[in-house]
DNA sequence: ATGAAAGCGCTAACAG
DNA sequence: CTGTTAGCGCTTTCAT
C-alpha cells in the first residue's frame, strides 16, 4: 500500500539508511545523492512511519489527555491551551473523557500506557487506591490539574482555591453583604468543593461569623443545582449575597432570583467562580473569579514536555486568579 | 524501564509465541501454560506495545479529528460524540484544532498519515487544491462534517442548510414579521454562510420580495460582528425581525438592541442558528434552529469506523435540525 | 500445544 | 560518504 523505506531507497537507487539520514539530516550525505532522495520523497510524498520510529526511539511525541468533560467550557480551553502549546513543541495529544468516572480514567490511563504516550495529564476529582497503583506502576511523567493530590510522582497545577474564595467572599462584604450564603461544590471535591468552602468559612469567620451561622448548599456544579439551592435558601433565611463555586451554579441561582421577582445586585448581589464565556454575555454580567483555563492548559503542557525532556520542573504550580467585578454585584 | 513479552514469557517458563497467544486469545494454549502467564500478567502489569502491534496489523485503532476551534461549544460537543462513540468501538481520538488556518489542515493532515491513522474526521470550511491533493495521494477514510465538498473520497455529513434557514425564515413571517434581516456567515463559506442566506432568499422571494431589497448582512460568526451589524441594520432600515446565521450573532444582535432600548421579541424578533448552550440560558432565551452536535459526532465516528472495516457507507448523511421556539419570538 | 524464526518499517552502529 | 546488519516489541507462519 504506502510506500516505505526501502520502495524510496530503490526509486532513489540508494540504501534505506541514506534515505533515512537524509530525512532526519543526520550525518553526512552526498550532495548529489540528497538531491535525488528529496526529488523522490517530493515526488512520492512518502512520509515516515511514525510508529516505527517510536518503536525504536521509545517515544511517540504524544500526550495522553484526560477531563471529565470536553464539553464543558473550562475544559475545553484547557484543552485547547494544551494543544496549541503541544503543537508548537511538536507534540500531539490523544483526548479522553470520563465523566469523573474512576474506573474510566483508570482504563484510560493504562490504554495510555499500551500507545506509549510520552506523558499524561489528567483532570479528574479523586485519587482512588487505583490511580496510586496505576502511578506507582508507571514511569511516564504525569500531571493534575485542578487538585493536590499527594504522591511523589505528580506534578500538579491549580490555582489557590481557598484564598480565592476567601478574597471573593471580602469582595462580597466590602461591597455592603451582611448575610452571604455559599452556593458550594461537593466537599468531597478537596478543590472546587472544599477549598473554595473553606475560603468562604475563614472570611466569614474573620467578619465575626460563628460557624454553625454560615449558610452553605452543596451542588454538583450544574445550573440546575444553582438554581434549585437558591430557592431553598430563599425560603429558609433572608440573604442579601451569594458566593457560588462555579459560573454555572450563579447563573442557576441569577435565574432563580430573576424568575422570583429578586432584583440582581440590588436585593441580593451575586458572585460565581471560573469566568466562563457566559458570565460576560449574561444579563445581568457576572462578577466571578477568573481563571484562565487556556493560559492553564499551556502551563501545564509546557510543564510535562519540559519533564518529558528531563528538565527540572517545580512539583506544584501554582496559577493566578483574578476578580472580574461586573453588574451582579453592587 | 517497562517489561516485553520476552520478559513476561521468561518469567512464566514459556516462549513469547505463547504469551502473544494468551494475550490475544488466538490459538490453543495448554490451561496450566495459560494460567501461569496470566497470572505473570497480572502480577506485572504488563501492556503490550501498541506501537509494536500497530506495526504488524496496520492498525492504530486511532482517529485524526481536526476542528476550527474546541473551545467553540459546537465544536466540543462534536468532539465529545465522536471520542464516547469511538471508545465504545475502542478507537481513541488525536485531537487537533486549525483556526481554520488551511496550511495548519494540511500539516495535520500530513501528521495524521505519519501516526498512521485508520481514519480522518474534518471540519473545516474550505477545500482548496492542497487539500484535494493530500486527499488523492492517500488511502486514509476521510470524512467532512458541515460542508458539501465534491470529492470522491469523501464521506460528508451536514444538516441541509439552505433548507433549515428557508424553514427558519419562514417561522419569522408567520410569526407576524414583515421586515426580516439577516446577519449571515461569509458567503465562501457554502454552509453556513452560503447556504443559509439562500435559505432566506428563497424563503423571502417566496413571500413575494424582490432580493434587491431583501437586507443582508454579512458577519463572521462571532457575538461581537453580531452587534455591529444589527447596530448598521438599524441605522439604514426598519426591521422587526433578525435571522442570525448562528446563536453567537444572535446574542450579539439581542444584545445590541437591548442596548438601544428596543424590545426583543415585541419590537424585534430574533431568531438563530444552532442551540448553542447559551441560547437557553440568555435572557431572553434564543429562539433558534437546534443542531444536535454530540449526536452529529457520533454518527461521524460510527461512519467512518464503518468505512475503516470496509462496510458500505452513504456518501452523504444528512442530519436532522429541529426548530426551537423561544422568548426572542412572539 | 508450543517454540523458532521471519518480518512489520525504521534507525544506529559498524565497517568499509 | 555509504551500505550492511542488527534490533525496537510484537505477531504469525511453519515445524515439531
């Protein structure tokens, strides 16, 4: 079928090795020669098997991807930041779903392992006994983003969740809150969930708050939660501010407060987490904190190719945030 | 570094002729021999190289998919059918985006035919000569999604879009609109662009209007050409309805009108093209022609599988579209 | 039922 | 400067 090697060195009426030596201009080569073997590689547009390359190099130039949701706005720009930033090393990336779901990511992980990828990063929300032992197993260079999960070989990237939730929730009370309520991701969530509620708790605290006060709904990060816990915190206590833990929760819990006649900022002010595409398009637009999940994905594919490449890579990178003030909040 | 099966076949007392045979359950195999060497297997952990097989079968079991942009949540939700329908027929996926940029196609291309993969899936909107020639000079199943190219190796899958915005523009009259303008895509681009605002042409001659006075204008998709180009249509004419040639346009044209005070849908109707995440959300919630993109992946993915393993394929799939009717119309 | 050996397409070491 | 050879890790005849 395709051309190989050999039907390019017989065209070219030289050995497999100078053909080779010249595509990849390694060592010496006759002028004349090189000239005919690029006519013919012109002409035949034969390119290199790349699989048989990577037989003998052990390295294929890819990188194994996993996110719960490629769908997902965030993890789509994480995605693409990646990519581009692969590229442009020469690497290319294989992508994976999971839905968060723990044997999926495991299966992943060891298809990985079967195509030789030359690193992985991986975002998901647990490190089950099954990932440690896929890890320790392992010798290809891996990366998390968006935890910190505890093992010697990963390299992880994040943002600092707790102090950002806990300067968002400052914002919220310098900008006039007096009863903030959390509209939170699952604890078990160490991040999204639980770092971000533990920021919230600490300025709270600070404020003068006792513990057993705060008001605190746990979601699953849709907007559907965000507009169902609204409704439940609206009818149990009277709340002037809610921090979410991500955009679309907000937006759930904006809608709830729009469809029950609550005007947002002025009754009830509203802050999300992430600033997604639709927290500046949206009606009222959304104040949030920002991450930049494009500028995210290349960080982290800079830092597995450096560690691919041997180079000293710090084991946790931490990321910048930023609040974005718009129209739900005062 | 990782063990190979002559490692896995000295380790259970036999040759790597037989440890291949239990792996792949070819042949007979002895049930103490089996055992033994599943049992290695299962103590070492070892994954066959799929390089090393891919080199014998032929056969990668992977996919080329090139998009514009994955963070365009058309896009994502595209890739997300083809990467869970492609598992489930345990291929995985090399991702990788263009910006449309044909010369960073045809490098993909050229990558894809080196990593050898069993098939291609494209999105793009321009087929030019280089493209054509990559295609005549290569043995990969290629398949289009969203365009209409002439090629007789190519397998497309479309909604018809002249139809859908014929259906579109005629929902807008009967819903008492009498001034319609359209916001299009650039009309190289023979889907979205082209077709489209064909669709409204017919559909608007058909009402009995000369096209010298139909009002177009001609945008590039994104939310920002939107509101420009209804800010323009609103300087030089009266209009009580916008057909946009997608939802991003049609954000940016609400947006605009609510900026200058009109009401949408009493004043002006609007209406888009796609269901995009947003339209629901947005306040208004988008009336819109729905395209469901996850499902448009999956059966691009079985599609070409299909082809890969030699079944008989349509050269053409067209896709279903739904009309939506929202709060932008009365 | 099992092993030896050839070979997938390429590169690298070694002669010449 | 160039060709021959061995071998990456696996599968698959072909003998036994």
């Amino acid at each position: 079928m395709s051309l190989n090697i050999k039907d390019i060195a017989k065209l070219a009426g030289v050995s497999p090795a100078t053909v080779s030596r010249v595509i990849n201009n390694s060592g010496n080569v006759n002028e004349e020669n090189k000239e005919r073997v690029l006519k013919v590689l012109e002409e035949t547009g034969y390119k290199p098997n790349a699989l048989a390359r990577g037989l003998i190099h052990k390295k294929t130039n890819t990188l194994g991807i996993v996110v719960p949701d490629i769908s997902n706005i965030n993890f789509s720009e994480f995605v693409k930041g990646i990519e581009n930033q692969a590229r442009s090393y020469d690497y290319n990336i294989i992508l994976t779903t999971s839905e968060n779901n723990f044997n999926k990511e495991v299966e992943c992980f060891e298809m990985f392992k079967e195509k030789r990828v030359d690193g992985i990063i991986f975002s998901g929300t647990r490190f089950t006994e099954k990932h440690k032992s896929e890890l320790d197993n392992s010798t290809i260079p891996f990366l998390v983003f968006g935890q910190n999960f505890e093992h010697e070989k990963i390299i992880s990237i994040n943002i600092n969740n707790q102090k950002a939730a806990y300067d968002a929730t400052k914002l919220l009370f310098s900008k006039g809150a007096k009863n903030i309520a959390m509209i939170g991701g699952p604890l078990w969530d160490r991040a999204a969930g639980y770092d971000r509620f533990m920021g919230f708790l600490s300025a709270s605290v600070e404020r003068g708050l006792k513990p057993n006060e705060l008001i605190y709904e746990e979601g699953d990060f849709t907007i559907k939660s965000g507009y169902n816990l609204m409704k439940a915190i609206l009818n149990k206590k009277k709340i002037d501010a809610i921090l979410a833990a991500n955009d679309f929760m907000a937006l759930g819990a904006i809608k709830c407060l729009a469809d029950l006649g609550y005007s947002v900022p002025n009754e009830v002010q509203v802050m999300g987490f992430d600033d997604n595409i639709i927290a500046e398009i949206y009606n009222p637009s959304l104040t949030t904190v920002k991450i930049n999940f494009y500028e995210a994905g290349k960080i982290a594919a800079k830092a597995i190719i450096d560690k691919i490449n041997k180079l000293k890579v710090d084991k946790y990178i931490e990321l910048k945030y930023e609040l974005v003030i718009r129209k739900s909040t005062i």
